[in-house]
C-alpha cells in the first residue's frame, strides 16, 4: 500500500478573497503619498515664491535704510523704533483698533442673525443666501467705489434722499472727520457678516434639534435656547469667525484707500495705510517694512491667543 505524500500548507495557493500581503499594501500607501505630494508641491512652491520669500526679505529690509542704487545701509532696530515713536503711526493704530473692534463685533452680531433667519433646506433660502453672499466674492475695490457713490454728501445723494424721506440729513458720511471711520465701519460690517454667516449656518447643522424640543417643552423662552443651547454649541464657530475677523480688520487697507485714501485730515488712517503712504510714496521701505512685521507680530500674537484661550474654555 503506497501513501500519496501532501502538499506543505505553506506552497498552497492563498484563498480567494485573502488579504493582500504586506508589501501589496506597502506599494499603495506609497502611490497614495506621492499623489498627495503631486498635489501639494505646487501650491507649497506657489506659497514659497510668493508669500514666505517676500516675507523673509521683508524682515531682512526692516533692519536697513533702504537706498536703491546707494546700497543698503545697516541700522538695526532704529526702523522700529522710528514706527513705535511716530505720532502718525500711534493715530494710526487706535483708528485701526477702533474700526477692527466695530467691524469684527458687528459682522459678528449681524452674521448671527443672517444665520438664524436663513437657515433651513427651503430652496428661497439657498437663493437668499446666494444673494447675501455676494459682497463675499466681489472685489473690495468695486465694494468701496459703490459705496463711496453711495456716501455721496449732497442732499440728492442716494443714502442722504432716504434720510430725508424721515427728517434726517444731509449728512457728511466720508467727508467728516467724525463720521468718516463710522462710514468705513459700516462697509466692513456689510461686506464681512455674509462670510460668518456661513460659518455660523455649518456650526447650526451640528446642534441637536431634540434639545430644543425638550426645552420647548420645559418652557424655556427664546432667548434661554439661544443662551444655553445654541450659543455653546456655536462656541467653535465662534472662534474661527472671531479670529479671521480680527486678522481681517488689522488688514484693512483696500475699503479705507478706495473710499478715503486715509483723510480726511487723517482720521480714517489705519495702520496699512500709513505703511504704504511710506513704502509706496515716501520711498521709505525700511520703516516700511518695519511696521509690516510688527503688524505680522501682531497678528500672530493674536491668532494663538485666541487658540489657547478657546482651548482653555472648552478643558473647563
């Protein structure tokens, strides 16, 4: 009798449906990584070319008087202290506080409201929407030229003819030294509370609608859903709106070049403003640039505090 000798299990064939050997998946991971990569080399050179070179030889410039075609000449931190002890400069940055301040609370405030009426999947809403949201995506120069048509002081320009429709006016607007940043304000508030609009309609989405049923139903007013339901749940939007609108205020230059141009008699001249008026007119690149990075500082200091202290509320 003759016994047929087995196969070693190792040299069967694997089974149908087996999982893929290591190295298989080893050889996707990394086709994976370099599609990744495909796609962010060139935005990453992109991104170098333009925003981190130029920001690397704005820092170098800031310790330098500037001279074309003279060679730069070394002087350390004089640039710095040249902008921290300008009168201009100090005006300067309480208007770009003041008008930060205003525009950041009030798109907040009227991004809030925008976000409650609006939201809902009814199609007239997504239409509404559309149509709040356009200043988002229309250039801040065609935003300030409409504007500035609007502000128009005489008694037969468009805001000053409803004013006097109830008994009000002509007012000044732009043209004041007392209602010039007020009227900037105005602007930044229209053109920045769609974008928190957004923000705020995609944290709603995340809120449980039963706690407002139970609340309903435990008596509790309007104003205690918003406090105790809606408001914390909304404290991560909250954040994100609150942060890039205050970056965004720091910023402003466009909206206050197009409507004032700083004046009049430099009361709506903020802290991008004077920097150009001395880079671009003045020639002065050194201090210039100074005052970029300082405002570059700024922005950063206020960026992390603002992580670190969400974050600190939402450990509690």
């Amino acid at each position: 009798m003759t016994v047929t000798p087995t196969k070693p299990a190792e040299t069967l064939a694997p089974a149908k449906g087996a999982k893929t050997t290591p190295a298989r998946g080893k050889r996707t991971n990394r086709k994976q990584l370099l599609a990744i990569w495909l796609f962010l080399v060139p935005a990453a050179v992109l991104g170098l070319y333009f925003k981190f070179i130029p920001m690397v030889e704005g820092i170098r410039l800031s310790l330098f008087k500037v001279q074309p075609f003279l060679g730069d000449v070394f002087v350390g931190f004089d640039n710095y202290i040249r902008v921290l002890t300008d009168a201009r400069f100090m005006e300067a940055l309480g208007h770009t506080v003041v008008l930060g301040l205003t525009q950041t609370l009030g798109a907040l405030v009227v991004g809030f409201v925008l976000a409650l009426l609006l939201e809902g999947q009814s199609r007239s809403l997504w239409v509404l929407r559309t149509a709040i949201f356009l200043p988002v995506v229309t250039a801040l120069a065609v935003v300030g030229e409409i504007w500035r048509i609007l502000y128009f002081p005489t008694a037969d320009g468009p805001l000053n003819n409803i004013l006097s429709w109830v008994g009000l006016g002509p007012l000044q607007f732009l043209n004041g030294t007392d209602t010039a940043l007020w009227s900037i304000a105005v602007v930044g508030i229209w053109s920045g509370a769609p974008y928190n609009m957004v923000i705020i309609l995609a944290g709603l989405t995340g809120v449980d609608r039963s706690l407002y049923e139970s609340a309903g139903v435990d008596g509790a007013t309007i104003w205690q859903r918003l406090r105790y339901i809606t408001l914390p749940a909304l404290r991560p939007s909250i954040v994100i709106v609150l942060t890039l609108a205050a970056i965004r205020s720091l910023r402003s230059f466009t909206e206050v070049y197009v409507l004032t141009g700083g004046g009049p008699a430099g009361s709506t001249e903020v802290w991008m403003t004077r920097m150009y008026s001395l880079g671009f007119q003045r020639n002065d690149i050194g201090v210039a640039s100074a005052a970029a990075v300082l405002l570059l500082v700024v922005t950063l200091l206020l960026t992390v505090g603002t992580q670190l202290l969400a974050r600190r509320k939402a450990l509690r």
